[in-house]
C-alpha cells in the first residue's frame, strides 16, 4: 500500500504565484466587461505582460475608475463607454478603440449579466436581454474587430468569456446558460471562419469565480432556496481547490489563448473550473 492516503484536499490550495513576461509586448487588446470581476483582472494581467489595453464597459465612472487604477494612459491603459448590445455604440466603440490602440490585435468579451427565472416563465423580454449582451454583443464586437485584423493582416486571437453553464446549465439561470452555449457554437464557427486570416478564436468556461456576478447568483438563488445568500456563495467553492476560483486564474488562460502560444489551441471552449466539468 502507498504511504500516500487517497483523501479529499480538506484545505483551500494557495493560488499560486506567478511572474509576468512581456509576452504581449507591444500588443493591443480590447476588454469587453473591463471592469467588471474578471475582465479587470484580464485587463491587469495584460497589461503587466506589457500590452495595451482598452478596457469598455457601460458606465463611465466605472470605466474612469478602472482605467486609472491600471496606470491610465500612460501605464498602456484606455477605456471607453460601450454597451455591447447596441450596434451603434459596438461600431463606435470599436472604432475608439482602434483610434486609442493603433491596432487590435486582440479581443476578449467579457461582458455579459446573468439572469435567474422559473425555468416555465422566463419572460421574452428577459430572453431577449440576455441574448443581446451575452451573444449578440460578442458577436457583434467579434465581427468589427475580426474585420479589423483581416484589412491589416493582423494575426489575431479572440478569447470569449462563456461559462460551465454552457455545457452543463443551470434550470435557474436557463437563458443565461443558454447564451453561454451559443457562445460555445459561435466560437467554434468563427474559428473556422477566421482560420484563413491567421485569427485564432477561442472561449473559456469559468465554474464559480469569486466576482460580483458570482456574489448576484448566490443572492438570485436565495431567493428560490431560502438559504442565505452569503452561505450559497461560501458552497460554491470549486472541490479541488476547496476555494473560489480567482479572477487572474482565468485571466492567465484567457491571457495564453491570446498569445502567440496557443496556435494548436482552435475553436475550444477550454474549462476553468478546476476540474468540475469533465468535458
Ligand atoms: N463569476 C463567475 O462565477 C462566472 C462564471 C462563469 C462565467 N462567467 C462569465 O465571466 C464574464 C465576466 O463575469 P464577471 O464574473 O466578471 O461578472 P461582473 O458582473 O463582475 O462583470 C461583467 C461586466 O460586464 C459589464 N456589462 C454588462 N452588460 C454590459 C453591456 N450591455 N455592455 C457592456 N458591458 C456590460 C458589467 O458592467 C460588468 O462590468 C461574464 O461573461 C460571465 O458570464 C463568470
């Protein structure tokens, strides 16, 4: 027998720590959600590894905010006001964004809400909403930016925030999982679209990551358990690491399938659920 008992890991595993290369030197990504959880994080993440970086979000205040505490300008860092499910302001804030950038050489959509119903009532307005931020809006700023790259000849990556609800889905939140599965699809698509242009695109699937977004579900939840929301959100550690999932661990996958590394990497919807879901 093996001196090594098999057990279940009974304490939190420490993020562990990691150095930051200048592997996006010189490089210009746009960070759709840059203010939120995990999209700051990315946005952080990039641009210690040297790149520049507009962050978009909806309200200003939040974007000011962001964009002064990762350096501001003269740190590689620009924001701009964005809400992703209107074409105009996709096609404006794209366009600001080349302006600020020079180039795009990168995209990650980040922005999306997540919103919880009776599986039997979700209202049409609700799908609606939930497709227009989730789906539509990445696909939209996919598009411009995708276009972008192919009249610059700029080999290009594009990274999608989707989730595990993609894949697996949760009856509560059932159009959000939904989107997130259309997310998937589109990623899977576009890859093969954009393949002949040298744009490499990918998606990742978070399990429970500690953010605000995370922080609404446990309260979303509360109300149709009755349970506490800060107890829900305490059981919605990933069981390997007995922990939540940090923001900047998404944001190293999402930061490797933007670079130059992840070329054999195409079209996949990669977990970043420490080991949930086993597909
Ligand atoms: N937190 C989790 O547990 C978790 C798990 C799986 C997937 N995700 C996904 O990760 C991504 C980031 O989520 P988060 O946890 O950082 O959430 P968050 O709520 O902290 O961030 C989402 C950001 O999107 C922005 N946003 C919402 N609607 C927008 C719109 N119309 N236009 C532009 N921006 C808009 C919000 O203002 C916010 O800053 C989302 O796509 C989410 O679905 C999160």
């Amino acid at each position: 027998m093996s001196k090594y008992e098999t057990r279940r890991p009974d304490r939190p595993l420490p993020i562990r720590k990691s150095r930051a290369f200048p592997v996006h030197a010189g490089k210009g990504f746009l960070v759709t959600g840059g203010t939120g959880g995990i999209g700051r994080s990315i946005a952080e993440l990039l641009i210690a590894q040297e790149a520049r970086v507009v962050i978009a979000d909806l309200k200003q205040e939040s974007v000011d905010e962001t964009v002064e505490a990762l350096g501001g300008a003269a740190g590689g860092c620009f924001g701009v006001v964005m809400d992703v499910a209107s074409e105009a302001a996709v096609a404006a804030g794209v366009a600001k964004s080349i302006e600020l950038l020079g180039r795009v050489d990168g995209l990650v959509n980040s922005a999306a809400i997540v919103l919880h119903a009776d599986p039997m009532s979700i209202s049409r307005s609700d799908w609606q909403r939930q497709f227009e931020i989730n789906l539509f809006g990445a696909y939209d700023v996919s598009r411009l930016v995708a276009a972008h790259m192919i009249e610059h000849s700029i080999p290009g990556a594009i990274v999608s925030i989707a989730s595990e609800s993609g894949k697996k889905g949760h009856v509560e939140s059932l159009a959000y999982s939904a989107s997130k599965a259309g997310m998937i699809s589109m990623t899977r698509m576009l890859s093969e679209a954009l393949a002949a242009y040298d744009i490499n695109v990918n998606c990742v699937c978070p399990g429970g990551v500690a953010t605000p977004m995370l922080k609404e579900v446990s309260e979303a939840y509360s109300e149709f358990t009755a349970e506490p929301a800060p107890e829900i959100f305490d059981k919605m550690v990933a069981a390997q690491l007995v922990r939540h999932i940090q923001p900047v661990e998404v944001a190293r996958l999402t930061s490797f399938l933007l670079g130059d590394d992840a070329m054999l990497v195409r079209g996949q919807a990669v977990n970043a659920d420490a080991g949930e879901t086993p597909y």
